[in-house]
C-alpha cells in the first residue's frame, strides 16, 4: 500500500493501482452504477493529455524527460493497455473532473515507473502540475466528448450506409412480388414488396447522410480555454499549438472554437447530434415494427415474408419461432429514444459557464452511438440478409381482396365498384372472380388492367 494525501486528507492506496488519491474518493463517493465511463471518452483524454504534454515541452514549459514519458504513457492508455484503472461510474459529480483526474493520475503513475520511480512520486512527476499543465477539466472533458462521438458517429454512418444497401437488395430482389399495400392496417391498394423495401432504404439514406453532415458540428473544439473559456493559466502560444497538434494527430478534422466560452457551457451540439440518432432510431423501430407484422403467422397472421428462424421461440410452445432480432431493434430504439430525453435534460440544466451533468450527456450519447452501431450490424446480418419473400401469399392476399375495385373505378364507377366490393366479401369471392361473373369486363380487358406495372406505377 502507498499513502496519498491532499489538503482534504490522506488515503492508503494499493501499490499495484495506477489511478490515485481523487479516483478512489470519486470510486467511492459516485459508486451508484456498474456502469464505467466509456473507453472512447477515456481514450480521447489521454489523447489530448499526449499532445497536451507534447506542446508543453515544446513551448519549454515542461522538462523533455518528464514530457516524453508523459508521452508514453499517454499512448499507452490510448491503446486500451490500462482499461482496468477507470472505475469511476460513468454518472458523477464535478462536471467530469473525476474522469479528468483520474486520466491525469493513470498517466502520471505510469510514467513515474516508465522513468523507474515508484507511483505515488508526485514530486517529480504530478497530475495537475505536469499531466494537466495548462488545462482543465472543462476544456479537456467538453473537447474529449467531442472526439469520442465523431469517432463512433463515422463507424455508425457506414453501418446505415451497409444497412441501406442491404435493403436496397432486397427491394431488386423483391421487384416484382404484388402485395396487399395497407393503411390503417387496412387493405388499401396493391403495392410490390420490392417498393416497401425501397421505402426502408430511403429512409435508411437519409439516416445516414444526417449523421454523416452532423459530424460538422461536433469539429469545433475549445481546448486552450482551460476554465471558463477565458484561457486563463494557459499562454496564447500554448493555445495555437496545442490545437495544431491536435488536429494532426486526430483523424478528422478539427477547428478551434472562435469563442471558447460557448464551447464550454453550451451543450447544444450534443442535443442536435442525439436529436439525429432519436431520428434513425424512430426509423428502425418502424422498419422493425413492420417486418414483424408482415412476418406474423405463419398461419394465423399476414406471412406475406419470412424471416430467419434463428431460436426456439417458447419453452412451451414447440415449434414457435419469434422475431427477436427485430424485436431486438424495438428495444435498442426505445433505449436511444430514452437517451436523447436524458441528454436534452442535461443540456438545458446547464448554468452560466459550465454543464455539471456533462458526465450524463457522454455517457448517454456514446452509449446510443454504440448500441445503434451494433444493433444495426446484427440487423443486416441476422435478419434483412435473410428476409424470403413468401409470392404464394402475397398473390393470395391481393386476389381475395377488394383492393382491385380501386383499380377499377375509373373504369366502372365508384359506387359499382363498391357495390362489387361489399357483394365480393358478402360471397367470399374474389373482386376479379365477380367482375367476370357478371360479364362487366372480358377477362383480356381485365388481365390488361390489372399488370402489375399498371397497379403499382404513376401514370
């Protein structure tokens, strides 16, 4: 065991823990959730930690030995190679300054051993003093979630442009299927499967090209600002360069905010970013929604497509099959949906110059970037891939339909058409069956007007 202490008091630290005195209080204090801060939060703070030092020795203001091994170890929890020393709960108090801490004393113990000195030696190598030089815990966190989510918003963007075009397959292969279309879940007029499909996909295009542009908003970021937006204790050099390297170490591009303030106490990017995933999540439990309706069955139900049979359905019931990965998307959504509600509340109870729930808005928006970019992978591959159009079905469902007397009406009128409609269900016949029964059309006529390029084009 080692000892740390501060002006608040001392506490007994084990010797084979990288994190320090303020991590172990925040572990305690905050010890509401299993769940952790995400590693990409963590990743993107060592990463400004790195090229904060970087700047720093460059500027003369940190000793090069003491710089380079801050470096190193920077890097190292970059990598992922000390995961295990976040044990913070994602939701804290202190606006992230535990999360920042304990990044600063991860670093700062590994690179006290990397030069051969025991953890615990803050007088050679310090958090604040030398992790944390000319930074704070408001311009590190609010840039850090910055990073983090145009990483993973750049993952999710080509999983939709994946899911687009998995569903774009399916509307090719499904091109020519005649359906029952619906309104109100009730038989409307005749639609191909292949164009539902085509729906989906556009949908899918548009989910993706927002989340693809949103990325602009997140690329204004406020390091140099330190406290308040103010720059205070930090040099203006310091400012430009550490940016400068910023942008050359990360792979998107970055801007430097004009005004620093607002990129501190403003959360509305985070909002308007959540807003966008809210969006695509809603068009994922409508798309999931109607592949469960149109798979229901197989006898009692629509089953007009089938989906991949993937695991036994009951424990009593043998045989049943249920849709899960669809289901699975229903719940993923109303999850994100849940936590754009939480960032919104977040954000707006922000006050003056600083967020204190900025641990709140990570943890959810990150969170719903993961479970969308997942939750989008199996859905492409447990399930539209596997999407079987069930013809015999479709064809069925139109024939003993009235939707036809749609079809018919600019030829036979509106009220024959009804009459004919309400005579064909009174009779269980068919609409077709009818016309022809009562000599109304030959069934030349009728064939003509009832392709399927006719029924399910304009014009």
């Amino acid at each position: 065991m080692r000892k740390e202490s501060d002006v608040l008091g001392e506490l007994f630290i084990e010797d084979d823990v990288y994190y320090g005195l303020q991590t172990a209080r925040a572990a305690l204090y905050f010890a509401v959730s299993d769940a952790r801060v995400h590693p990409e939060l963590i990743r993107a703070i060592a990463l400004i930690k790195k090229v904060a030092a970087q700047t720093n020795t460059e500027i003369g203001d940190l000793d090069p030995v003491i710089g380079h091994a801050i470096v190193q170890a920077a890097e190292e929890v970059m990598s992922g190679r000390w995961d295990d020393q976040f044990p913070i709960s994602a939701i804290q108090g202190g606006a992230g300054t535990s999360t920042n801490a304990n990044v600063n004393e991860v670093i700062a113990n590994r690179a006290l051993e990397i030069l051969g000195l025991p953890k615990g030696s803050y007088d050679r190598i310090h958090p604040n003093d030398h992790v944390n030089l000319h930074q704070s815990t408001n311009d590190v966190y609010s840039t850090a979630m910055r990073l983090a989510a145009l990483q993973l918003l750049e993952e999710l963007s080509w999983r939709f442009a994946e899911l687009q075009e998995a569903l774009q397959e399916k509307e090719r292969e499904f091109a020519h299927i005649i359906k029952l279309g619906r309104t109100q879940l009730q038989d409307a007029v005749p639609i191909t499967l292949g164009q539902e499909f085509g729906a989906y996909a556009q949908a899918i295009a548009r989910d993706r090209w927002r989340l693809y542009k949103v990325g602009e908003r997140l690329r204004q970021v406020s390091l140099g600002g330190t406290a308040v937006g103010t720059g205070i204790n930090a040099p203006l050099k310091y400012i430009y360069l550490v940016n400068e390297k910023l942008r050359m170490e990360f792979p998107f591009g970055l801007a430097r905010n004009e005004n620093l303030v607002d990129g501190i106490q403003n959360m509305d990017v985070f909002v308007e970013v959540s807003g966008l995933l809210k969006a695509a999540a809603v068009n994922l439990a409508k798309i999931s929604n109607d592949l469960r309706l149109l798979a229901s069955g197989p006898r009692g139900g629509i089953g007009e497509i089938r989906l991949p049979e993937l695991q036994a359905g009951s424990t009593i019931m043998p045989g049943k099959v249920n849709p899960v990965i669809p289901e699975l998307i229903n719940q993923v959504s109303i999850k994100v949906i849940a936590n754009d509600l939480a960032i919104t509340l977040a954000a707006e109870g922000g006050q003056l110059e600083l967020n204190a729930f900025s641990p709140t808005i990570a943890h959810c928006l990150l969170e719903s970037m993961k479970l969308l970019r997942k939750a989008v992978d199996i859905f492409i591959n447990y399930c539209i891939k596997g999407v079987e159009a069930n013809e015999e079905r479709c064809r069925e469902l139109v024939e003993k339909s009235t939707v036809y007397a749609t079809v018919l009406t600019p030829y036979l009128g509106y009220d024959t058409c009804s009459e004919l409609a309400l005579e064909s269900i009174r009779r269980g016949i068919s609409f077709r069956h009818l016309v022809l029964e009562k000599g109304l059309m030959t069934e030349e006529t009728l064939d003509k007007l009832l392709e399927v390029e006719r029924l399910t084009r304009p014009g």
